[in-house]
C-alpha cells in the first residue's frame, strides 16, 4: 500500500530509485527542496536569485547535482560490456587452450578486467583520510553586499548548493569514526562565481601557528614509524613528545581532550574556518570575519567508554548516522555565523588574529548569523564524490580574501599540491565533483586524463586570432585586497604569538564540572598510554601554566608528583580571560528537538503490548528513531495478547546505539539471554548517562540491578524515569523531554 511505501522510504524526495522501474531512470539533477527553503526563497528577491542561476527557479535545484547528470550510469536491464563497449557473453571462464589448458595471452576481456582493478585505489589523504560527505545547499538569511560581494551572501534568499565532507584526521581511510580526534568540517560551495572551499574543523583553534611545522605535527600524530601503531590515536609517546615540546599547541591540547574530540554524531558539531580571513565589498572596503557553522540539532558527544565500545559495534557509527539521518528526511542543518571585526578592532586585542592557536570570544566579538545550510541528499557513489572530492583553502570567490595567518598562507599552497599526487595529475578539477557550476574558460592545456576538448587554435593571450578572447574579466574579476605590506625579509614571528596559556585556561574555566572531569580523565587516558615518563612530566608542566587543579588531577591519576610548572616567556604575561559561557557544549542544546534520536525499546513476552505500540507512533510522530530490541528476533505475545515482532537482538544493537532506553511493563529478564545482556545493555545506558523509562513492574528490573535512585517525578536527578502502569502517558511525556535535552552527567557524580 501507498503507506506501507512511505514507510519505507519516509521522507527523502531527493532518493533517487534504486530498484524496480524507478531504477531505470536515474534522477535528474533537478531536486525539490523542503517546504521551508521553498518558503524563504520566495521572497521578493526570488525573481533576481532565479535569474542569477539560470531559467529555473533557484529553489527546484540543486546545481551541484546537474553537472554529476553526465558522468552517472545505471546498469539496470543492460548487458554486460567492456571499457570500449563489447559486449561480453561469458564473464564467468577466462580463455583457455583446451578446457583444462592454460589461460591464453590474447584474452582481452580478462586482462582489461584484471588490470583496472589493479589500479583501482588512489592514494589516501594524508590526514583525513577517513570521512563521509552529502550534498546539499546553503540559504544566505541576509543581504551582506555592504560587506561582501561573496555570491552566496548578495541576495536574501539565495541559495547555492554545496558538497560537505566530515572526516577525523589521524585515522586511515577504514579507521574508526568515534577515535578521539579533531574532525574536519569542509564545505564546497558551488557559488555563481566559481567554487569556494570552507575547509574548516570542528575546533576553533589549531595547535600550530606555522604551517613550516605541520610535517613534523602529523609524523607525530600518525602511529610511529617502526610499527605502524596507534591506529587513529595521538595516545602515544612520539605525539606527546612532540606537543609537549610545543607549548603553543597547549589550547589545542585541551580542546582535543575534551567532549568535542567525541562527537555524538556530525549533525551535533559545531565547524570553524579557524583563521581569520578578510571580506572585500563593492567598494573595496575589508573586514575581518572568522566563520562558525552551529548546528540545529544542538552540540552533543559521546562518553569516552561509549566512544571506545562503539569503535568495535560499528566502525562506521557517524557515517552511518548522517547517512541514516537523510535517507529518512531529517535533514541536518546549521547556521553559518560571522564574527566580523576591523583590522583596528584586532589591534587592540589582548592576542594577535592571526594567530591560529587564538580564538575571539565570543562576548568580545559577537557571532552574526547569516544564513543556513541543508544537507539533504547522499551520494551516488562514495569513490566518485566522497574519495574524488578536493578541497583546497586557495579556492576563493570575489568577497572573500586571506588574512596573513602563516598557518592559512602554507595551506594556500598544500592543498592544491596534494591533490596533484593523490588525483593523478594537475586536471583534478575536471573531476565530476569538483567542477564549477558557471562555465570555466581559461588558456590552461592538456596533462594526464585531459577531459575537455577545446576547440579553436589559440590557446594563448592576449590573442587577436581568438577576437581576444578568453579576455580578463577586469573589475569583474578577482581582486586581492590591497593590504599594506612593509618590513624586513625574516624568520620570526609577532611578540603576541609567544603567550600560550592565558585562552587554555579560559577554555578550561568555560567548562562544566562535567567537562572538565572529561577532559582530565582524557588526559589521563593518554597519558597512560605513554610510556616514558619524562614526557608525562612535559606535559604536566605546561599544563600547570593553564590550571594547577587540572594538572594536579591529571597527575595524581597517573601516581606522579607535581613538576614545577614550565618556565613561561618572559616577553609577555599571561593575561586572565573571564570564561565564556559559549565554549561549552551545553551552550546549544539544539532546537531540533528529538529528531534522529535513536530510542530502543526493549521487548519480549508478557510486555505492554499495547503501550509499546504508541510509545513507538509518539517517538516517530516526533522525528525519533525508535527499535524494538530483544533477546531474540521475532514475535513475541504481549500481556494483552498483541504480537510484536523484535526488530534487532541484543548482539547486534548493543546500548551504545541508542540514545536512550524504554522498558515497558511487564519486561522480565529472559531465561535464554544466559550473557545477561540485557543487564549489560542496561548498565551501559546508565553509565553513558541516557535517559531511562521504565514503568509498571519494569522499574524491577532498575532495582535489581541498582540502576534506579527512589526519586519521584518531577524531579529525576539521573534522568531515569519510573512510573507506575498507570501513569505511562506522563513518563514517557517526561522521556521525550529528557530525549530533547543534552545528557545529564549527574550520574558520574
Ligand atoms: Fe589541512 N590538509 N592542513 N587543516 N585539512 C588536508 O588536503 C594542511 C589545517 C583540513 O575533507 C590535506 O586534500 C596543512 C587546519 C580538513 O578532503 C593537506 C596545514 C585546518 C581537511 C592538508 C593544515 C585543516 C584537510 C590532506 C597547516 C582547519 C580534509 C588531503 C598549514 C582549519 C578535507 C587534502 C577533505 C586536509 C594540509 C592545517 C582542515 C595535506 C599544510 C588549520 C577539513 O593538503
């Protein structure tokens, strides 16, 4: 039925078919957008964004998409066929002399086969190397044009698609996503005036301040050269080592130990442009302006032994989770903000913006926000858009320029450098994904896997044989801010980049009790791991610069006494910065409510059938993901004589999946679950700090297991629910609330 299909494939009306007579006709690169893109791109200025991207109205399309329409193939009812087109009859049996003879030299079709797959795989990104991308587009709120002429700022309403690609940075390519790590946060605007790389992360600040130093961080990092271990983790000797040495990586250090590094999923983190960079605005007028993406759905991170057990359940949990969030209409959004300030402004600050490992305070610059971004459409393929996909920081549009940050100026030139080896040649931006969506025309020829075939003889200008064209765009062209350059040639760097400590300890101070007690336990964690103790001791010393509590805490976990801490430059002070309320994550708790929240709902005989069966509609009437979870697959009778039928067992959905838990009345622990797992299960939800419901007799089981405090609503101090049989509709009113909010860690307490 016309329901049951919609269940299946909920929401997403940019899924293309994949089976049956859909299949036959890939979709076109032409996709509605949801009623509420439609809603704020018809306003007045929607006849002005239409005309700018083409005949068709703007909010039909995604024109990242159109030019992927050429390059996409769809085997479905075709014959089976060479690279040069023959059809091959028999792909199961080589070509022999003689039914037992040997294969013979001349067998075409087994080479060509045998040989591309030879050479299938490419060379993997030096660093974020593991990461899942979607496509997507971006809504600008405002008109900045008195700021910028950035195309996807110039109108209210208008919309540019984009491609965004998460990754972690140390792992390779297979590694797990819950590591703890930075993760990357790169967006590619597709804008009228040619591509626009954001390639940020999800940390506003970075731990080095000189891209000459960047070699030697990530051969640190990267798992140690004589044994190739750690995979996907700084805990060990060689990066501590390294950072220890390096005091100005100290803010970094704190923020890659803390929750951020173990995001609850990429839908729940915040992205950074990190450095400072400059927009240009009709006039030639420049401000400086630090870009923040916040997300929707609230900042939200895992638990460090959640992290841990998930990097065994599911390798792949936060590809699978933004893949899943798609597929069923739960768009991920975030809100793009700028904090913009003039070079004057920047002067007088305390710290220099062009210092990478800096952030601005949010209460001394405030974030503007100025539009929306939406993903709503997985790849068709992960090789040719996700691996394919190259973002460089020299992608630039009119509007937008550098700012002298030594970290950005080397980034200028790595990444467009690193494409060259890993894409096969210097025609990279041929490639499907990374072409512009506005024509391209410029004098540069041939090189490995040339795709455009340019007519005409002159390849050259100026030219008059060409009546001069392809000609410069003049004024309409991109034009680098005239910024004042003086001084000597030199190795150096500004007095305000020798103080290390002062924003380390104000991100430190800004935590929650919580927070904090993560971020020592992580410290700890990585500590441990390191094995000579001189390095321990480093890193102990420069932390007393930033918090004598936290480096006394850390120590006594490791049995090591304090080392006085580590002499600081003599050239500044340590300034004292009030703590800014926005650098924890509970400063956004989201406004997307419990949309993807993956709730399991533990059945079995002799439960509520009845109850679980509206439980489950409220969940899904709210955006929720909820399973029915038991000790084995199939159907179970209720007390009331319903039938469910469990949707996934105990051994294939671990707690670790879910975001919360309900158990309904009438649950008993089952005789055949002889591992207890569903005690394990219900243990992990309690020590990740989930919310819990349990009502009727199931609260027993919490008893038993001491997982349930006597508290009675409202007031639930370790968010777990217990209601009496009767009360069901309040709990699980009170549970979808808790699901709403960010976890509560009382129960570490
Ligand atoms: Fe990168 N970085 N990076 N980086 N980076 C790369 O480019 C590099 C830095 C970031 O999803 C590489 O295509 C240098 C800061 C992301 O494809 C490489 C320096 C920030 C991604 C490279 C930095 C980033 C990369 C490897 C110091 C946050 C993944 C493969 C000067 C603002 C993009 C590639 C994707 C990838 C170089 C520092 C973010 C080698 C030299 C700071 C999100 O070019």
């Amino acid at each position: 039925s016309a329901q049951k299909l919609a269940a299946l494939c909920p929401a997403n009306s940019s899924k293309p078919g994949e089976y049956g007579e859909a299949a036959r006709h890939p979709q076109t690169g032409e996709m509605h957008l949801p009623d509420d893109v439609l809603a704020l791109a018809s306003t007045a200025s929607e006849a002005a964004t239409s005309a700018k991207l083409g005949d068709t109205p703007a909010q039909g399309i995604n024109r990242s998409i159109g030019p992927l329409d050429q390059n996409r193939a769809d085997g479905g009812e075709q014959a089976l066929s060479s690279n040069q087109g023959v059809a091959i009859g028999d792909n199961q049996n080589s070509l022999k002399a003689g039914i037992r003879g040997p294969a013979l030299l001349e067998d075409f079709l087994l080479r060509e086969k045998i040989t591309h797959f030879d050479h299938e795989r490419i060379p993997e990104r030096v660093v974020h190397a593991r990461g899942s991308a979607a496509h997507g587009f971006f809504e600008a709120y405002d008109d900045l044009s008195d700021i910028t002429i950035a195309a996807p700022f110039r109108q209210t309403g208008k919309v540019t698609p984009v491609f965004v690609r998460f990754s972690t940075v140390a792992g390779e390519r297979g590694s797990a996503d819950t590591a703890r790590d930075v993760r990357g946060f790169a967006v590619k605007f597709y804008t009228d005036d040619g591509i626009w790389d954001l390639v940020g992360n999800n940390m506003p600040v970075f731990f080095i301040q000189d891209a000459i130093k960047f070699p030697n961080l990530v051969h640190a990092l990267k798992p140690e050269p004589h044994h190739a271990m750690p995979q996907a983790s700084s805990a060990h000797d060689n990066y501590w080592d390294f950072v220890s040495l390096m005091p100005e990586s100290t803010h970094m250090l704190l923020w890659q130990m803390s929750d951020r590094a173990i995001p609850r999923s990429y839908r729940t983190m915040q992205g950074f442009g990190v450095h400072t960079f400059r927009l240009i605005n009709r006039v030639g007028d420049a401000v400086f302006c630090k870009f923040h993406w916040n997300p929707l759905a609230g900042t939200h991170a895992l638990v460090w032994d959640e992290a841990a057990k998930l990097m065994g359940a599911d390798p792949d949990f936060h590809r699978r989770d933004l893949w899943e969030a798609i597929e069923q209409g739960a768009y991920p959004q975030w809100e793009l903000g700028l904090q913009i300030f003039t070079e004057a402004q920047a002067e007088a600050f305390d710290f220099d913006v062009l210092d990478a490992t800096k952030l601005i305070p949010e209460e001394l610059v405030p974030v503007r926000t100025v539009g929306r971004m939406t993903l709503h459409r997985n790849p068709d393929n992960f090789f040719a858009e996700t691996e394919q996909v190259a973002f460089c920081t020299a992608h630039v549009i009119p509007g937008i320029d550098f700012s002298n940050d030594p970290l950005l100026q080397g980034r200028i030139h790595s990444y467009v450098d690193t494409q060259i080896s890993r894409l096969g040649g210097a025609n990279f931006h041929e490639i499907p994904i990374n072409r512009p969506v506005n024509p391209l025309h410029n004098n540069q020829r041939d090189g490995m896997h040339r795709q455009t075939i340019h007519r005409g003889r002159v390849n050259y200008e100026p030219n008059s044989l060409g009546g001069g064209c392809p000609h410069q765009a003049g004024y309409l062209g991109y034009a680098s801010f005239p910024a004042a350059v003086d001084g000597e040639k030199l190795r150096a760097k500004p007095l305000k980049f020798a103080e290390h400590y002062g924003q380390a300890r104000m991100f430190y101070l800004s935590q929650t009790g919580a927070e904090q007690r993560h971020i020592i336990d992580a410290f700890r964690f990585e500590l441990s791991k390191v094995q000579t103790p001189a390095v321990r001791q480093r890193v102990l010393a420069n932390l007393a610069n930033v918090s004598t509590g936290l480096a006394a805490a850390i120590a006594e976990g490791l049995g090591m006494v304090m080392p006085p801490p580590a002499p600081v430059s003599g050239l500044t002070v340590v300034p004292e910065y009030a703590p800014s309320p926005a650098l924890s994550l509970t400063a956004r708790p989201g406004v997307t409510g419990i949309l993807a929240r993956k709730v399991a709902i533990i059945v079995g005989a002799g439960v509520a059938a009845s109850a679980v069966r509206l439980a489950y509609a409220r969940l899904r009437a709210e955006g929720a993901l909820p399973r029915l979870v038991a000790t084995r697959l199939g159907r179970s009778t209720g007390k009331d004589g319903e039938f469910l039928d469990a949707e996934i067992s105990f051994e294939a959905g671990p707690a670790v999946y879910f975001d919360a838990v309900i158990l309904p009345d009438g649950l008993q622990f089952d005789a055949r679950d002889r591992e207890q797992r569903l005690a394990e299960f219900l243990r992990d939800q309690y020590r990740h700090c989930k919310p819990i419901y349990a009502w009727g007799s199931a609260r027993d089981l919490l008893h038993a297991l001491a997982l349930a405090t006597t508290a009675q609503p409202p007031l639930y101090p370790d968010d777990v629910i217990l209601a009496e049989a009767e009360q069901f509709d309040a709990g699980l009113a009170a549970f979808m609330a808790l699901l709403a909010s960010p976890r509560s860690y009382a129960r570490e307490d």
